[in-house]
C-alpha cells in the first residue's frame, strides 16, 4: 500500500501517481470523485483513472471496503462495460481506480448534438447496454447510476460502453448506510422504490436502462417533474406513453411496450434480469 496521500490538487499534467500513472488531463469532476485520463507505465497504455479523496471516507476501513467492492468489477468482462484493471489505496484512505480508456463521447453528448435516435438505433443500444449490464449482475454486482453520462460511444456502429459501475453502491456499502438511507441515484432515473431508500439493485439498473431508452427516442425523460417530490408522485403512476410526451415522433408499438414494462411503478411488473430485456428488444418488430 503507497504511504502517499492523495491530493487531488496536485494531479496536474506530468505528475505520476502512485509510481505509476502519469497524468495527462482532466476529464471530468463529479461529487465524489475527479477522473483524469492517465499513462500508465507499467502497462504502457492510456487509462482513465478515477481518484476517491481521503476526506470522503469518515471511518476506519471504509476505504478498504471501497477498494474491494471495486477490485470485484476487474472480473467483469464484456466490451459493453469499461474494464476496472487496478485499484490503489493509500495509508491515507484516498484511492485510485483504474480502467481501460473508454470512448470520450458520452451518450448525453450525442444527445445534444444530434438529437433523438431513431428506435432502430436506440434499441442496438438498448442490446448492447443489455448484454453488458449482464455482465456485471453475473458477477453479483450492480452498477447504480445508469444514465446518458455514463454511458459512453465510440465511433459509429463501435458500441456503446458503459462507465463508473460499481461507484454508488460501492459507496453505500462501504459507508454502512445500512438498508434504507436517502436515495443515492439520479432521481429521474431512479426506480420509485430507491426514493423510499433501498439500495441500487438489478432491478434498478434495468429501470435507469428503460428510462434511458424512452429518452433516447422522445427527447426526454418520462417523468414530469420540477422538483423531487413531483418526480416521485409521477412514477407512482403507469409510465406515460411516448406519443403523450413526443406527439411527432412515431415510435413503433413493439417497441414502446417493450420500453413501457421496463418503467412499472412495481418491480414485479418489470424484467427480472439484464437477459430477458435484452431478447424483448431483440423481438420487437419494427
């Protein structure tokens, strides 16, 4: 274990890192972590490497629980899921994670830039986001905050490649938050049962994924709402259909139910697993 404390300030380009990563550049910043695209000299490869403070670790051994839930995603294997290839831990409690370098267009910027996906588009994602969620719930993990920015493409017809698996309920579990706490997700991604406190899960996944797929298509979530409560009072109801949020847009029936199941206020009314989502939007016809 390196006895070098991690200080986020001091990643600049140039600085190596743990003996090992050399910073190139900053890519991104979110609330628990800075993420910052890295060479890696002992493999000799670009990496993105996510690197955790100290200071967000209250407790002895969080840190260590942290950096084992993430070691667990280094077994996951599908071109669908960005692979987790080192994690550092300092005395300090701060950490690093390393993955492969993932395509740097996330799936919200190519929203942006280009609008709705067609719903022949959006359900090849939907497959290969499928098959890579499958992955990792075979593995017993679960990612917790599916949502365009983690979702990643590379160049067209590349694939889709999902990113930061593991990161929330990594968290929740090494915090000892216990069973229910405050919803740690994206609220409009969310499933109604994480407003109420359960932990991200399989079936929460799923449900981010079919939101997901709703926007890619409409334009926008399904779920009116200005602020939390409004959000979670709309998805105790049935899931609005996608001509009510987007007249202009002619999404096919087979898609849509498909996309729908995965959007029930009740667990039992969803897909069970990653597999049976994927062969609905194999066989929907359109």
């Amino acid at each position: 274990m390196p006895d070098t404390g991690l200080t986020l300030f001091d990643l600049q380009p140039g600085k190596v890192v743990g003996g090992r990563f050399e910073v190139v550049r900053s890519l991104r910043q979110a609330g628990m972590s800075q993420t910052f695209e890295v060479r890696d000299r002992e493999a000799k490869a670009a990496r993105e490497l996510l690197a955790f403070p100290a200071a967000l670790f209250e407790a002895e051994g969080q840190a260590e629980d942290f950096a084992g839930v993430m070691r667990a995603w280094r077994a996951v294997e599908s071109p669908h899921v960005v692979r987790v290839r080192e994690v550092v831990r300092f005395q300090d409690g701060s950490l690093l994670v390393a993955t492969e370098l993932p395509p740097e267009t996330t799936l919200r910027d190519r929203l942006k830039e280009r609008g709705p996906m067609t719903p022949k588009d959006a359900r090849r994602l939907g497959i290969e986001l499928c098959e890579g969620l499958a992955a990792a719930h075979a593995q017993g993990l679960v990612h917790g905050d599916i949502k365009p920015y983690t979702i990643h493409l590379g160049a067209p017809n590349a694939g889709a490649v999902i990113v930061d698996g593991g990161i929330t309920p990594g968290l929740w579990s090494a915090k000892h938050l216990g069973d229910r706490t405050m919803l740690i997700g994206t609220p409009y991604y969310a499933p109604v049962e994480q407003f109420g406190g359960e932990a991200p899960s399989v079936q929460s996944d799923l449900y981010n994924l079919a939101t997901v797929l709703y926007e890619l298509v409409v334009g926008q979530v399904p779920w009116a709402g200005r602020n939390f409560l409004e959000v979670f009072q709309a998805k105790l109801g049935a899931p609005p259909s996608m001509k009510s949020r987007a007249p202009k847009i002619d999404v096919p029936a087979a898609f849509e139910e498909v996309v729908l199941r995965g959007l029930q206020a009740s667990g039992r009314e969803r897909y069970p697993n990653a597999d049976e989502f994927q062969a609905a939007l194999a066989k929907a016809r359109l």
